[in-house]
C-alpha cells in the first residue's frame, strides 16, 4: 500500500497562493510598505532563523510555544525559525542600529512560521508586514503608529476599518493596589478574558465592583473615555486613563474617519506589552462571518532588560487583509505573434500590458490566444480583442 500523500496535500495551516492571487499579494505589501515609507520608516529585513536563545528573549520570549527549533549542522547550536518579526527588528535597533540617533522608525514585510494555528488564525505560515518606533515613550508616538497603520490599510482598500484600544497594564495596576496576587490575579485575568462577572466579582474582593464596571466601559471611543473617566482609579490606573485619553484625542485630529473602539480589560495577545495596544478590523463579512484581526500593536520594551528603550509598533496580516479585498482584476495579457516588432511589445509592457510572446508558429493565432489566457493579440502593430469562439 502507498502511504505517500498526494502531491498537491500540504500540512494543516500551509497553503499555495496561486497567479493573480500571489501577485495580488505582491502589490498589497508594496503599497502597505510604500505609506510607511512615504513616513519615514526605512525598511530592514531580518533573517528567517536566528539563535534560540536571541530569537527568544525579551518580547520574543512569549512566542516559545509557538516557534519551530532544530539543530543547526554548521554551529551545533539550537536555532529557531522566527514566528513574529516584532522581536527581531527590536534585536536589530539595540545591536547593529544603537548608534542611530532616536526615535528610530524601521519597517519590515516577510513571512513567519508558527507550530499551530488559532481557531481564528488557522494559518501556521504568515506573512507580516509592519512598523516599529523605538525610542519615543509620549502619546504622541501611540497616535502616530496607529494612525500610520490606519493610513496604510486604508491605501490598499480594505473596507469599514476600526481599531479597538486596549490597555494591557491597567488592570495590573487595580490588582496591586488592591493586594490582588498570585494564583487569584491569574485566574481574574482569566475572568476578565472571558468577561464573566460573576467570576470576576468573586475573585476580586473589594476591587469586584470596580473591575465590573471597566468590563462595562467597553464600547466606542468617546463613551468608553466618559466611563472610564467616571471610575474612581488608584493612581498607576489613573496615569494609564489619562494616556489613554490623550491617545484618543489625538487620534481625532489625525485620523478623524477612523472608528474607534475602547476594551479596557483586553489582555489576550498582549501579554508583553507595557502601554496602549490596539488591533484593526474590517467590516464583518456576512457570507464567510468574521474576518479575524488585520493586524496588532502596541508599546512595549525594545532592547536588554539593563537598558531598555520604550517603543510601540504595529503588525498587519496579509493573507487577511486580502480576504477584505475585492476580487482583483486580471491585468490585460497579450499575445504577441512570432516575427513582430519586439520594440512595440516592449512599449506595450511600459503602458501597463502583459505581454506573452510565442515561442512556436501557430496555424491560428486566435486559438493560440484563447489557449494562453490571452484576451489581446498583437496584429499590424495594435493590440487588437481575441474574437469569442464561434
């Protein structure tokens, strides 16, 4: 019995992109990495593997269980294939860039290997494509890499877009404060996850009626502020609502079209962030139901835990951002007949058409056209439409 899989089977969570989608995917990156550009993000591009122990460390750590490893044959040494980019353009600003003057603005695009998928990301290859800005710690820089991203996921189409705040580090501060601790703040993170109340009123003690009522600010922009502002806060709590707030303002004035949506509790995904993060959305999908995130980001610490730089950066997804997309349309592809003006086929290709030139004679160039894909034929020097086949 043959037990070999059929050629075209992939692994869960690996799939091939075929033309038009591949190239689609191609011209989607390009024009995301071009606004970032466009604001003074250069663009680096780290390695696929790097060493365990470098890939792994400071922020990098929290995606152990989701990174690939092997032996290296060369150094003996473990090495691990990358899962998030974030960490290693964090690594490249403290090492080969610490010399350049802050804030440091750096890109990246490429793809990352992950053990497993989500239930909502089963995809285990993804492509990434992203910014980071390290060395500014004001509120200035959350406003300027939310509303960079913004820019960029609007500069390729994607529809309806919103970005849901969240503050990582606040109920943190409400467990200190509160005496909150150990097993029982784990298992009220859990809570606060699931948003279920009753659990959270149990587990926080004096702080349940506060906590319930942040699970209940959550909702747009301008009414999760005003609920939040109403809360009596211990101060750490209160520094982060007053940064929020000023996030949240300066956002209207530089992206004002964007939908804004606040969730003060959020923490799932981001776990080593030490500020404002947010993740971006598109418009609901009524056929195939929800979309799933188009990217994340937020602050964290770049560099060594002995000199850390505060920093805050975004990563969009690709392969989802694609599912927001209409249905691109295929460039217009003509057939170029043997013995014609190569000179006229290239100005052809630099107004903007694909040209696919023969390599053999063909008894009607018609059909030869129709066999190609192509919608055109190259006749007495103009592109010409292939006739519909009787």
């Amino acid at each position: 019995m043959n037990d070999a899989p059929h050629p075209a089977l992939l692994p869960a969570g690996f799939y091939d992109l075929l033309p038009l989608e591949a190239e689609t995917e191609a011209a989607v990156t390009a024009r995301l990495m071009g606004v970032l550009a466009s604001h003074g993000y250069e663009r680096v591009k780290p390695p696929l593997v790097e060493f365990e122990e470098t890939l792994l460390s400071g922020a990098g750590a929290v995606m152990a269980s989701d990174t690939f490893r092997t032996m290296d044959p060369i150094s003996h040494r473990m090495i691990a294939v990358r899962a998030d980019m974030t960490p290693q353009v964090a690594r490249i600003a403290a090492t080969r860039l610490s010399h350049k003057p802050r804030p440091l603005r750096l890109s990246y695009a490429g793809q990352v290997l992950r053990v497993k998928g989500s239930q909502m990301r089963p995809e285990r290859q993804v492509g990434q494509a992203g910014a980071e800005l390290i060395g500014a710690g004001g509120p200035a820089a959350d406003v300027e890499v939310i509303a960079v991203a913004g820019e960029a996921l609007a500069a390729v189409g994607v529809p309806a877009l919103s970005v849901d705040l969240t503050l990582p580090t606040l109920v943190p501060a409400i467990a200190e404060a509160y005496g909150i601790a150990g097993e029982r703040a784990a298992e009220l993170r859990g809570a606060l996850d699931r948003k279920d109340v009753a659990a959270v009123a149990m587990l926080a003690g004096d702080a349940g009626e506060l906590l319930a009522r942040l699970v209940a600010a959550a909702g747009p922009g301008g009414a999760a502020r005003a609920a939040l502002d109403r809360l009596d806060l211990p101060e750490r709590a209160r520094l982060e609502r007053d940064r929020l707030g000023a996030v949240l303002d300066g956002l209207a004035v530089a992206v004002p079209g964007l939908k804004v949506t606040v969730d003060p509790v959020e923490n799932r995904g981001f776990e080593y962030h030490t500020g404002i993060s947010f993740t971006f959305f598109a418009r609901i999908d009524p056929v195939h139901g929800p979309l799933g995130e188009l990217g994340r980001g937020g602050r964290y610490q770049a560099g060594a835990p002995t000199s850390p730089e505060p920093a805050t950066g975004f990563t969009l997804y690709t392969d989802t951002i694609l599912r927001t997309l209409a249905e691109p349309s295929p460039r217009r592809r003509l057939l170029v007949p043997l013995d014609v003006d190569r000179g006229r086929a290239q100005a052809l290709r630099e107004a903007g058409w694909i040209t696919v030139a023969a390599l053999v004679p063909a008894a009607d160039w018609q059909d030869e056209a129709r066999r190609l894909d192509c919608a055109y034929i190259l006749q007495g020097g103009e592109p010409r439409p292939v006739e519909a086949k009787r």
